[in-house]
C-alpha cells in the first residue's frame, strides 16, 4: 500500500493549526509587552501623583502585574518543553512512516514476486494442461503402461522372491565355503605337519650322510691300515685287495642309496610346493566366491532399492491419475473412467470402438470395481466387458493379457453353450454386485469402456 504523507502533515517544526505558530515561536508573548507598556505609562504617570494612595495602588498593581508576567513566562517556557515533546514525536512518527514504508517496499517487492510466482503457476498449468491433452491422446498408452507396471510389480514381486531365494543360497554357499575353508585349515595343518616330517627326514638323511662320511674315513684309516699291513702280509694281500674292492661296491651302493634318497627328498620338497601351490589357488578361488557373494548382495540391494522406487513412481503416477478428471460422457471410478455405449453392436465391433476412444474394454479387478461398474446400466441390460476365452477354450483373461482369477460368473456359467461362447458379458443384477456371463461374441449388446 502506498503511505499518504498527508496523515502526518508537512515538516514545519510542529507549527501547525492548534499548535505554535513561528511568531509565537521566536518572539515574547503579545500579553507580556502590553504588560510592560502599562507599566511605563504608570511610570510616567506616578510622576505626576503625589498621593501616597495612588501610588500604593499603583505599586499593587504593579506587582500583579508583576505575577501575570511570571506567570505568562512559565506559561511560555511550558508552551515551549511541550513543543519541543510534540517535535519528538512528530520526529518518531516521520520515522515510524519511513519504517512503514520501507515495509510497503518490502510487500511491494513481496507482491511482484507473488506476482513472478503467479505467472510461473500460470505457465505450468497451461504446461500441464497441456500435458494433460497430451495424456488423454496417450490414455491407451498410460493405461497399457499401468498395465505393463503391475505386470512389472508382480515380476518385481518374483524377483524379490528370487533374490530371497538367492540369498538363502548365498547363505548355504557362505556356510559351504565356511566348511571349505575349515577344510584348507586342516589341509594346511597336515601339509605343515607333513613339512615337519620331511625336516625331520632331511635330519635323518644328514645324520645317515654323516654316519656314511664317519664310515667313509674309518674305511679310509682301514684302508691304510691295510696298505701298511700289505707290506708286511704279502700273502695276504690279494685277499685284501679283494676285501677292498668289496668295500668299494659297498661304498658305491651307499652312494647310490644317498642319491636316491636325496632324489626322493626333492621330490618331496617339490610336493609340498605343488601343495602349497594348490592352496594358494583354493585361496584365490574362496576369495573370489566372496566378491561374487558380496556383489550378488550388492545386486540385490539395488534390485531391492530400484523396486522400492519403482513402487514409489507407481504410488505417484496413481496419485497423479486419481487426481485426472474425466472428459464429458464418462464416469470416474478411481484411477479409471467408464464410458458405456448407447447403442448395441457385437464384442469385437465394441472393443474396436473403444480403442478409437483411447480405451478398450473394461478389465474388472476388484470387487469394489465390480459394484461400480454394476452400476452403470439398468436392471435386464446385458453389457460386453473385456475378457474372452477365444485363444484357448476355458482359459478366460482379459484384454490387457492377464488372467481371470476373482470372478463373479451366474451359477452354471461359463458353460460355452453350442461350443460358441467365448466373450464375456456383465449381466446387471439388483444385488448391486452384478453377475458375468459368456456369450457368443456376435451377439450385440451395449459394451463398458474404460481407460
């Protein structure tokens, strides 16, 4: 709002009408100079009076005078102190306006944003009604999506089953790999034990060799001893010789056995590093089944938050749809409109001619949309909806592709009469709930969109 400086009144010091005037401001009071006027005339005038009377009379006048003038001054200076109080507040009230209207700048600015807020509001409602003429050329889209979305739920629903599934037998496979690694541990504990027993060998071995070693210089000291005796035992000597080289074969057949040994413990050694080997790549397996397990819990995971999303843009989207109305001649139930037809013609011409609306037959999949559609028509009026059994004789599903599971048919049907009944019908009943019937889809009868 605009503030009118007219309410508090030009600056003029508080001289305005009913307060002070400059003259009354700046100058004495008229009052008082006719006071002192009177008193210098009585002056002049006491000269000329010689009676102590007029003169005593005179004086008491005077000093009434006297007091009129002090009083007038008071007066004055109080006159003042309350100009000088209505100055402050004249001065708070000039503030109190430029808080004001600061303030008014404040809502002005307030207003012309709302003003930018209304205009962007008006922008995106024309986009959405725009939006809105978009969807109803795709209603057939969008109910297919739908559709398509509870399908998608469902799988969603068997996925989650698989993946609990799953990680049951991630869990069983954790505890088989559990067993497995307790398994390598007692492996690795043999293999260590076995290792101590080889050291234990290659103690043996080199004690043998040492002992062979001790053999090999006795034999040697034998063998001096021998040649030192050869001189003196000459006659013995090829005896000797012989002995010799019978001691020779055996020191080579020792050989041989300490070689064999020595190959032996090779091999050994070369075992346990084939047996290490093995356990490093048990190792390396384990821990590569613990990164798959630990990326099939991260898949899951996301495949658990991409449904909760998936949910979520599915509550939007219905949210979004229950807040649609719908266009002239249709009736709104839910996340749905219904359009029944006025005239009559077989299943397939009717299913057709919802399709031109952007709908097809209506698919019934809850009691509650039983009652409603039930509603539409009059009491003895047949009406086509959106399920046949036309692909696979007994197998009723709707025209979206699913199956047939809550239903609502008259006692004794679907009896496919002649063989030749493969459309449904909905047959209105006063018990408000409606009863289904199957027909021959030549038959022609009103039919019940929806979209």
């Amino acid at each position: 709002m605009d503030i009118d400086d007219n309410i508090y009144g030009p600056r003029k010091n508080l001289t305005m009408e009913g307060l002070v005037t400059p003259d009354e401001r700046f100058s004495r009071p008229a009052s008082a100079d006719t006071t002192q006027g009177n008193y210098n005339a009585m002056t002049q005038e006491q000269g000329h009076l010689n009676t102590t009377t007029d003169r005593d009379q005179l004086q008491t006048d005077y000093d009434s005078l006297t007091k009129e003038k002090e009083q007038l001054k008071s007066d004055y200076n109080s006159t003042i102190q309350q100009n000088e109080k209505l100055q402050t507040n004249y001065d708070n009230l000039i503030r109190e306006k430029d808080l004001l209207q600061t303030r008014y700048d404040n809502v002005t600015k307030e207003r012309g944003q709302f003003q930018d807020s209304y205009r962007t509001l008006t922008a995106e409602r024309d986009q959405l009604q725009a939006r809105y003429s978009s969807l109803s050329k795709v209603k057939d889209q969008v109910q297919n999506g739908y559709n398509s979305l509870i399908t998608e739920r469902d799988q969603l629903q068997t996925s989650f089953n698989n993946v609990t599934e799953e990680k049951d037998q991630l869990q069983a496979s954790y505890n088989t790999l559990k067993r497995e690694r307790d398994q390598l541990q007692t492996g690795y504990n043999v293999t260590q034990r076995e290792r101590d027993a080889l050291q234990t060998d290659r103690n043996t071995l080199t004690a043998s060799k040492n002992q062979l070693q001790t053999n090999y210089n006795t034999l040697q000291r034998e063998k001096n001893d021998l040649k030192t005796r050869f001189n003196t035992l000459t006659t013995n000597s090829n005896q000797l010789k012989s002995n010799y080289t019978t001691l020779k074969r055996d020191k080579d057949q020792l050989q041989s056995n300490y070689n064999t040994l020595t190959t032996s413990k090779n091999q050994l050694q070369t075992s346990y590093g084939t047996l290490r080997s093995e356990k490093d790549r048990l190792q390396t397996s384990y821990n590569t089944l613990r990164g798959e397990k630990e990326q099939l819990e991260t898949n899951y995971n996301s495949s658990a938050t991409r449904g909760n999303q998936l949910q979520k843009e599915i509550d939007k989207m219905n949210v979004k749809i229950r807040g649609m109305s719908c266009q002239t001649g249709w009736r709104k139930f839910e996340i749905s409109c219904y359009y029944i037809s006025a005239e009559k013609r077989n299943w397939t011409v009717s299913r057709q001619d919802c399709k031109s609306k952007g709908a097809d037959l209506a698919v019934i999949n809850s009691k509650e949309e039983q009652i409603f559609v039930n509603g539409l028509f009059e009491s003895g009026t047949n009406a086509w909806i959106g399920m046949t059994d036309s692909i696979t004789e007994g197998n009723w599903t709707w025209v979206d592709g699913t199956p047939v599971t809550t239903t609502y048919w008259q006692p004794g049907q679907p009896n496919s009469y002649s063989g030749n009944q493969d459309c449904g019908e909905m047959v209105h009943t006063s018990s408000k709930v409606g009863e289904w019937n199957d027909d021959g889809c030549f038959s022609e009868q009103v039919w019940i969109c929806e979209k």
